[in-house]
C-alpha cells in the first residue's frame, strides 16, 4: 500500500469533515493501480469517523472487491466506488459526503442555479439522482446508479448523501467544496427574482482558463487539522460521579448544536432508588460535574453547588412514572418549534433523524412553563410510553433508556427539521421511502456511536 496516497486519502475526508462535507458519515477512495483502489473504512467497532483517520487505517481492495490490506471493513456501499472505477476509467478518485445545501436540494425537483464562476462548468447540466434514501449494496444497484450517472461530475442521493468523482482527491474535494457553494446560493437566490447566472460558453471559457490552477492539494494540506482525539473513556453509569459526569458531557453536546444554552435542562435517575441529579441553570457548555444538582423524589435538593430548577418537578413525575426511563432531555431548539407551531410535521427526508420524526409527534399546545401540577400531567399523557413530547412555544422532552438516546435523538431531530426546512425553501422535500425507512431501522449508526463521535470533536 502507498503511504503517500493513504495519508492523503486519510487528510482528503478529515478537511472533508473540516468543511462540513462529512461527518459521522462519508467515505473517500483513489484509484492506485489498474485494479487496486484505497478507501476508507466503513462503521465497525473501534473504526474512526473521518476526522480521527489516520493513513493506516485506510483499506487496499482489488476490483473485484477483495480486501487485500485493512484491519477494518470497508464501507458497506463499497459496490458504488468499485462500479464507477470499473465502469469510468477517467475517475481516479471518489468522494461520498453528506453535505447539507446539496442534500437539501436533492429532496425537491430544482437545479443548481450557476451563480459562481468556481464549478459553473459542473452544473450546465442537471445532476442526476439515484434512489430514496437506500443504501446501494449490491453490484446490480451499483451497476444501475452509474448507468444513471452517466459523464456527470457528481450525483446527488437523495435521503443519503452525494457522489463526486474526479481525477484526483484534492479534485473531488474542491468539486464538492464548489458543489455546496452553488447550492447554498441557489437557496438563497430563491426569493430575489431572476437572477443573471454562468452560461454554458461562459463556464467553459473559465474552465480553460482556469486550467492548471486549481491543483489544491497544498492548500488542504495547510488546513488539515490533523487526526482528532479519542474520546474520554465514558464515566461509570452506576456511580453518582459517573451519573453527573454523564449529563455534564451531554449538555456539551447539545450546547455544541445549540439546542440548548442556559435554560434547558438534563436529568439521569441515580444508581440508588428514589434519586435523580439534573443540570442547573447557567453556561451547559461549560456546565461540570461537581455542579449537577441531586434530587429526591419529592423534588427537595439534596446536594450541588447550584440549585436545581423548578423544572425537576416535571422529570420527577416522568421518573415516577416511567420505569424505562433512565434519562430526560429538554431542549429549545430552533426548527423543532417552528414546524409545531406552524401545525406542520417534518417528515423523514434523511437516515439520519429518519426514526425520530417518523413518530407522531405529541404537542401540548399551550404555552407554558409546566410548573404546575395540571400542566404536568397534561404533558405526561401526552408523553404516554414514547420517547418525545413537546411544548408549543416552549421546548421538547426527550426520554429515554440511556442518556445515549436522548441526547441524540434531540440533535438528530433538530437537524433533519433544518434540513427539511432548506429543501421546503427550494420546492416540496420528499420523504424516504419504504424500503430506506426499514433499512434505517435496522443499520443505523446507535446512539452510542454518535456520542463518541460528538465526544470527539
């Protein structure tokens, strides 16, 4: 295996991940011999997401898709990368990301509009698409896809991600870098009216002249951060310690995708009966351990620094309640509260988040700080035996067995909803379809290996 080509398919997906192009998510191969490809790996245990890769944990596989070198997995829609190479032998490199504007545009039946000089060339024609969100596994599906892809630089998989190829791996990275761009515009541009763009002979003209300028591989190279850290080891959940430290890293990560500040709050049941701790007011992004609150059953404080907030009352009843539920997070997200109060329903446009807004979602539709006793209860039938309930004008609950789930089910549904919302700003998003929806169910990442992940960065 070339080290050199390794270490730079291994910085290709970490700027990838530092572009936002990828993230949990997305893998990369380049072609190193008549029937031999480099690719990164795909999701196993102990497997780093793209920003942790490293040169040697890239996969060498023939053609014929024999893994000849690797201590992991290759990706398991590995079929589509070695289909392209067998089928386009111009491609010496192929990208698959899950970057946003492009996935939202890919939703709904619009075109990249040419805005920008930089990848006009790339979109005089519109891109293909391929599928609803499955997987593509088999080499009959793969076979297919690049039938429909054709020539094209780049095909867009709605409900999944996007495929760029190139002639290189700094090529596909700046395609997708400009793919984004124009996609971003074209959202933006949507409510200006007519606006003038890059024509076919224009686009042209500049790609020539552009020629041999747009080798970028150095100036990926200045901005790879580098592999990022292991996360911590997670705290022992049957320890009070542990338990706090546990809610402490969960109001990181949710600080991190702003859906939640200073007011939200995060609660865990304590290994001993009749106890929960539950995060107090202030920074939770910079919220520690030592700081989490403890709370008996009766909602009295019994130890922390800060005091816990009146809200513990409405966690004290779901605890008491719910036997199942080990963990509870409340969050004031953005997207999540337009779409109740609007009485519209994000629906599952993306694996990810997919499982989460499939559910019908309960609103208690007044707005209201649930201090009360009647309030509360309202808000627990509603809540019933699911895992979400949400609050008009408010925030939304989430309940869970591990504080895994909670924690990524509030991100997860936040993210789709922005999602949803960019691609019902370009026309009418469509949901996945089936056949991916019961495949989401059965090979989605788990919430313990999002969690890592976020722990990560």
């Amino acid at each position: 295996m070339s080290k050199a080509s390794a270490e730079e398919l291994a910085r290709t997906l970490r700027v990838a991940h530092l572009l936002g192009l990828v993230s949990l998510y997305g893998h990369s191969s380049v072609r190193v011999g008549p029937e031999t490809i480099l690719v990164t790996p795909g999701r196993a245990l102990g497997s780093p997401p793209p920003n942790r890769l490293r040169a040697d944990d890239v996969l060498s596989v023939s053609l014929d898709g024999s893994v000849l070198e690797g201590r992991y997995p290759p990706p398991r829609d590995i079929a589509v990368h070695l289909a392209i190479y067998r089928a386009r032998r111009e491609v010496e490199a192929v990208l698959h990301t899950h970057q946003p504007e492009m996935l939202a545009l890919g939703l709904v039946e619009r075109e990249l509009l040419p805005l920008a000089h930089q990848g006009a060339d790339l979109i005089q024609s519109p891109l293909p698409r391929f599928g609803s969100g499955e997987l593509v596994t088999t080499q009959a599906q793969a076979d297919a896809l690049v039938q429909t892809m054709g020539a094209a630089a780049a095909c867009n998989l709605p409900g999944h991600g996007v495929l760029v190829v190139g002639t290189g791996l700094a090529h596909v990275l700046c395609r997708a870098q400009q793919l984004e761009e124009q996609a971003r515009m074209t959202r933006l541009a949507i409510s200006m009216g007519e606006l003038k763009t890059v024509s076919r002979d224009q686009a042209e003209r500049i790609a020539g002249q552009r020629a041999g300028m747009e080798d970028f591989r150095n100036y990926y190279a200045a901005i790879d951060p580098g592999p990022g850290p292991a996360p911590p080891p997670n705290p022992d959940p049957d320890t009070v310690i542990g338990v706090k430290e546990l809610v402490a890293r969960s109001c990181h990560i949710l600080r991190r995708f702003g859906v939640v500040r200073h007011l939200e709050h995060v609660s865990h049941r304590l290994p001993e009966p009749g106890r929960f701790v539950i995060s107090p007011r202030g920074d939770l992004g910079q919220l520690r351990a030592e700081q989490v609150a403890s709370v008996d059953m009766a909602g009295n404080w019994v130890d922390g620094p800060l005091e816990p907030p009146p809200f513990r009352f409405l966690h004290r009843d779901i605890f008491l309640a719910r036997a199942d539920v080990r963990a509870i997070v409340h969050t004031h997200e953005t997207y999540g509260r337009l779409y109740p109060a609007a009485g519209l329903a994000v629906l599952p446009v993306h694996r990810t988040g997919a499982l989460v807004v499939r559910r019908r979602l309960p609103v208690y539709d007044i707005p209201d700080l649930i201090f009360d006793e009647e309030p509360r209860r309202a808000v627990l039938a509603l809540l019933g035996d699911g895992p979400i309930v949400h609050e008009r004008a408010h925030g939304t609950d989430y309940v869970a067995a591990t504080i895994e789930k909670a924690t990524a089910a509030a991100v997860h549904r936040e993210w789709i909803a922005e999602l949803y919302h960019r691609a019902a700003q370009l026309g009418t998003p469509r949901p996945l379809s089936d056949a991916a929806l019961e495949q989401v169910s059965r090979e989605e990442p788990a919430a313990s290996e999002w969690w890592d992940y976020w722990l990560g960065l």
